[in-house]
C-alpha cells in the first residue's frame, strides 16, 4: 500500500480508532490538529482532548489552533505539502484555502450513511427516529456542511436496545477500517466520488437541553428510544420530588394511566401511549443504579404523579 503523507483532524473519543488505525497501517502522519484543551472537572482545569492525548502517545506534533481562516494558519497547513488530511468530528469549518492544500484534498470520516444525518450528532439522531440501520460514510469535504462527494460507505443495523455509547463505539471501529482502505484505493486511482442524492437529506441538529428532559406525554416507545439515544451521556432526565433524576436504561411494559403516573411498585411511568419501566437511574452527585436500589433510597409509591414539562418536547 502506498504511504501517505496526512494530517489528521479530530478531537472526541470517536476520532481516536481512526488515528491510531492511520498509524498502524504505516502512513506518515505529519501534524495533528485538534480543539484546545476545555476546562473540566471539579477544579476546571483545562482538560486535552482524547486526540491530543492520543497524538502524544504516538509522539506527534498537535496544533491547537482556535481558527484556521487566519491567512498564517493556512501557510502554515500548505507548507506541510500533504497528500491528504483526514478529518474526524474535528470541530472547526475548514476554509477553502484548507481544503485545497492537500494533493489528495480532506476526507471526512462522517458517523451516518449520507446524505442522511448530515450534522453534529448523527448517532443520537438515528437512535431518537426509530432507524434500524446506519453506517459509515467517507466523504470527500467541500465548503458544505456534510455535503461533499462520497468515497466509500458501509451500513450497519442498530440493535432493539442499543445505546448510542455502544453504537458508537461500533461506528468508531468502522470508521478506522474504513478511511484505512478508502486511501488505500484512492492512492492507487481506484477509488471515484459520487455525488451525494438530493433526495434523503436529513440534518442531525446538535443535542440540546431539550432533547434530555423526559415528556410523559409522548409515547413510551419515544421515550425509550431517547433514553436509548442520551446514554450513557448526557443522559434523559425527568423531574421527581424537586430532583433531576437521569433515566439511564428503561424498558417498554404493560399499563396505561394518565401521563407521568406510577402504575406499580416497580416504578412503571404511564406515557402518552403505554408505559415505561426504568431499569437503571442515577441522582445527581450518585452513581448509576439499578431501579430497585434506587426506589430504597427515594421512595416513589404508586400513584404518584410525576411533573411535566411545561412545554411538550419535540
């Protein structure tokens, strides 16, 4: 296989497999760009992103920078003479100058089979609609967002009760053999980028706080697939005795009653149409639970009804 002289562009845990699969197979890999460092945990202390940390392991330089629309950035990119870059939920839009520089341009390791999911959370967003497929696109990027030429997919089923922690870890797998091979196949000429459809494009709008609180109005089979889509972080929640309580795991189950009640001494909540059993939850400042370890330490009888938000959530 020829070896290929990259950048690599990413920050989140996803992008880490990709990284090290790169490296493994032998390519040369000359700078990583990556998020500066965020401040977090208790004494806000500025935390390196799961690729700096990796690109350290490997003993790679990492560049930190804020923007790259700055004219001494984009030299400073050029003057690396890349055969490609490879960029992984990297967190920065990449100007023309950028994407021009390398010989071979900027691939996208995107975590959905385009055009659907276009956007920052494809997993969450296939999990919430009910999907029972998605996969890996490498796309080839232009100035759009997620809207480049596509290199090579391959699609995978989304298990009933998987979460979106496990289906992207599985992803991130994919991802890494996937871009190992679609360079491996455009080097030697035999690989052709076909425009993405017109038809099927769907945006994966960012999670907001919305998203993560629990309406018992709408369907138990709704809620479940969002518990499912937020685990484990950062978690649906739902509001009892003044607390946020997370919903890490639940299960759909038999009962009907006016939304936001509990039904039983299992803690089964009636929905907008039929009822959820909460498995694991977890109070603020605690570690996950299992229901009934829960229910000894925060008695909630049946008959107890549950607030709901004052605005339903879409």
């Amino acid at each position: 296989m020829t070896r290929l002289r990259l950048a690599f562009m990413g920050t989140p845990d996803f992008a880490v497999p990709c990284l090290d699969a790169l490296v493994a197979a032998g390519h040369q890999v000359a700078a990583i760009y990556t998020q500066p460092p965020r401040q977090a945990g208790r004494g806000q202390k500025p935390r390196p992103s799961p690729v700096q940390l990796a690109a350290e392991r490997h003993g790679f330089e990492v560049r930190t920078p804020l923007s790259l629309k700055d004219a001494g950035e984009q030299s400073a990119f050029a003057a690396l003479n890349l055969d490609a870059a490879i960029v992984v939920a990297y967190g920065l839009l990449l100007p023309k100058p950028i994407l021009a520089a390398p010989r071979l341009g900027c691939l996208n390791v995107h975590a959905s089979l385009l055009p659907r999911w276009r956007g920052a959370a494809p997993i969450q967003r296939a999990i919430m609609a009910g999907d029972d497929s998605t996969g890996v696109t490498i796309m080839q990027m232009d100035q759009g967002l997620d809207t480049g030429p596509m290199l090579l997919r391959e699609s995978i089923a989304i298990f009933p009760a998987e979460t979106a922690g496990a289906l992207h870890d599985r992803l991130a797998v994919l991802g890494a053999r996937l871009i190992v091979t679609a360079l491996g196949r455009l080097a030697a000429g035999k690989l052709t980028a076909t425009p993405q459809p017109a038809e099927g494009a769907v945006y994966a709008a960012k999670l907001s706080r919305a998203d993560e609180s629990i309406d018992w109005r709408r369907d138990a089979a709704e809620i479940a697939r969002q518990v499912r889509a937020l685990a484990p972080a950062p978690g649906a929640w739902f509001t009892a005795k003044g607390e946020r309580v997370k919903l890490l795991v639940a299960q759909q189950a038999d009962g009907s009653g006016d939304p936001g009640t509990i039904l039983d001494d299992q803690l089964t909540i009636a929905c907008g149409g039929g009822a959820l059993r909460p498995l694991q939850l977890q109070r603020a400042g605690r570690g996950p639970m299992a229901a009934a370890d829960f229910l000894r330490g925060f008695a909630l009888p049946a008959g107890t009804r549950l607030p709901l938000p004052e605005t339903a959530t879409q």
